[in-house]
C-alpha cells in the first residue's frame, strides 16, 4: 500500500472519478473508485479505505444517503467523508454535513485545495486510529482479566448488552450509552494489579485483602486516564463501587456526587454476579436477584427507580443459561 493512505472516489460521472484518481495517485495515494452509491458501500466495507470523497447527486443512492450510511455503522463511522458538489447544491450539502459529512468541496474541484482537505483529514484519521488501537487495546485487557476466573466468563459481554439496555430505558444520549458499553469491559481493569491468591480466593477476605481489593478502581481508573478516548469511562471505572448513603469505595460519595452511569454499572454488575455460578454458590433464580436488588436499594446502596427501571426490563434480558430465570 502507498504511505499516503487509502482513498474512495465516488461519482456517477466516469470522467470526474477518474481525473480525481490520477490526482491522487499523483499524490502518493491508494485510490479505488465507485460510479455509483451501492458500488461504494462494498468497496468500504472490503477495502477500509482512510477517506471517502463523495459527489452528492448520484442516481439510486446519493452521496447524502452513502454518508448517513457510513456515520451510523460502528466499523466506519470514523471515517472520514467529504462531499464534491456544485454552487447550487447547497441545501443538499448542508444535509449532508448533518448527515455527518466531515468537509465538503466545490466543482471544479481545485487541485490545491482537494490537497490540503486530504491532507488534513487522513492525519485526523491517523489520530482517531491510535486512539482507536489504543482502547481496543484496554477492551482487551478486560477480558483478559475476566479470563482469570472461570466462573466470570461472559461477564463483560452480559454486563454490555444489560447496562445499555438499562441506559436506553432511561433515556441517555449516545454518548452515556457509548460509555455504559465500553465501562462494562473496563469497569474492574484495576484488577490488573490484585494478585491471584485474593482475586480468585474462595473464601472470606482478611482485612487487609479487602483493603487492597477496594483500590482497584482508583487503579483502573489511572490507567484509563493515559487514553484520552476512554474519558468518559472513567466515572464508571472508579465510582462503580460507591453508594448513595457514602458507605462505598475508594473515595466514599454520596448522593448526587456519584455518576448515573457508574450506578447503571453498579445495578447490572451485582446482577450478573448473583444469576451466575459462583465457586461458593449455584446462580440465583432472576427473581431472587430482582428482590435482592431492591432490598440492597432500600437499604442506601443505590436509587430504588433506578432498580425499578431495571426490573421492567426483564422480559428482555437474557441471563445465561447456568442462571434460572424465575
């Protein structure tokens, strides 16, 4: 592959695609090409390319449209779109920019300028991608952390699927609920550092065990803290532990103080722990654990609504198969 990156060019018109081409080729770029909206789909979705170049009005699927598309699919709304369209297509540019269009160009389209737009929205797209790796490689890490003990396999993905079911319940935006997901994977990473011999000890904890144990999330959120894109999931990492009534860990809040999203955690969290084996007991029936909940709710661990709401969501949840639903 060129080092300049890759490059879709998108136009029902063969004569614009292919000058674009040669002017990126010229550049040092890979280019692929597409004359039509559903053609640019299954070369995104086969090749990755790095950046987009879109012409707006296309027959069957616009560039509006192929846009739309690629801002709301986890794998590619990253990257980078920029729409070609002529002076008189300006309502349909603005659509597109809210379609989530990352920059957009004038035909003719002028060879310095498609140049320096490139330029400057690949290196963006360098960033996003270590950013990207980076994370990828915390997510990872907590299921390796999860691997540790046998009896919390799957926890992360049920954690995920119950906590952003609970977060659409209650009506949180994207971004909370991108967190929520993310926060499920990396809620316990800070026990990266508790040795094995307390992690997985099948017995009552010593004080000084439990002690150590209560700074895992303080440690996971230090290491969230060196990924910039995991900022939001920090109040989750290191409050999920934390009560209503102060009674929690590691800083001992209360009341407001604490994260919606880190009690959204929380909820689930205990949860999955009471409808799954575990060395010292057999999974609880769902309904056991439902009244679990609202008794530790009643008695200041977290919001008896919130619990309410998650206990509404029950015909939908789907505790795994070693649980006994109720």
């Amino acid at each position: 592959m060129r080092k300049g990156g890759k490059v879709l060019v998108v136009d029902d018109y063969e004569v614009n695609v292919r000058g674009l081409g040669q002017l990126l080729e010229g550049a040092g770029y890979t280019v692929f090409t597409a004359t039509n909206g559903f053609d640019a789909l299954d070369v995104v979705k086969r090749e990755r390319p790095d950046l987009v170049l879109l012409d707006v009005v296309m027959p069957g699927l616009s560039g509006v449209d192929v846009c739309t598309q690629l801002k709301s699919l986890p794998d590619t709304r990253l990257t980078p779109v920029v729409l070609i369209s002529g002076a008189q297509e300006r309502e349909t540019i603005i659509a597109g920019l809210d379609a989530g269009a990352d920059d957009y160009l004038n035909k003719p389209v002028d060879p310095e300028e498609l140049y320096t737009r490139v330029r400057s929205l690949l290196r963006l797209k360098r960033v996003t991608d270590d950013l990207e790796s980076a994370e990828s490689l915390f997510l990872t890490l907590g299921r390796v952390i999860e691997a540790r003990d046998p009896y919390t396999e799957g926890h992360c993905e049920r954690l995920a699927s119950y906590a952003v079911a609970l977060g659409r319940k209650l009506g949180l935006d994207q971004t909370d609920l991108d967190a929520l997901y993310r926060g499920a994977f990396l809620h316990d990473v800070g026990k990266i550092a508790i040795p094995d011999r307390i992690l997985l000890k099948k017995g009552r904890l010593t004080k000084k065990e439990y002690e150590l144990m209560k700074r895992h999330p303080a440690i996971g959120d230090d290491l969230c803290a060196t990924v910039r894109s995991l900022e939001n999931v920090r109040p989750i990492v290191r409050y999920h532990h934390e009560r209503l009534d102060g009674r929690g860990y590691p800083d001992g809040l209360s009341g407001g103080e604490i994260p919606l999203v880190a009690h959204v955690v929380s909820v689930v969290d205990v949860f999955d722990a009471l409808t799954t084996d575990r060395p010292y007991r057999k999974a609880l029936a769902a309904s056991v654990a439902y009244k679990m909940l609202a008794d530790e709710a009643r008695g200041g661990w977290c919001s008896i609504d919130l619990v309410a709401a998650f206990v509404e969501l029950r015909e939908s949840l789907q505790p795994q198969s070693s649980a006994r639903s109720a």
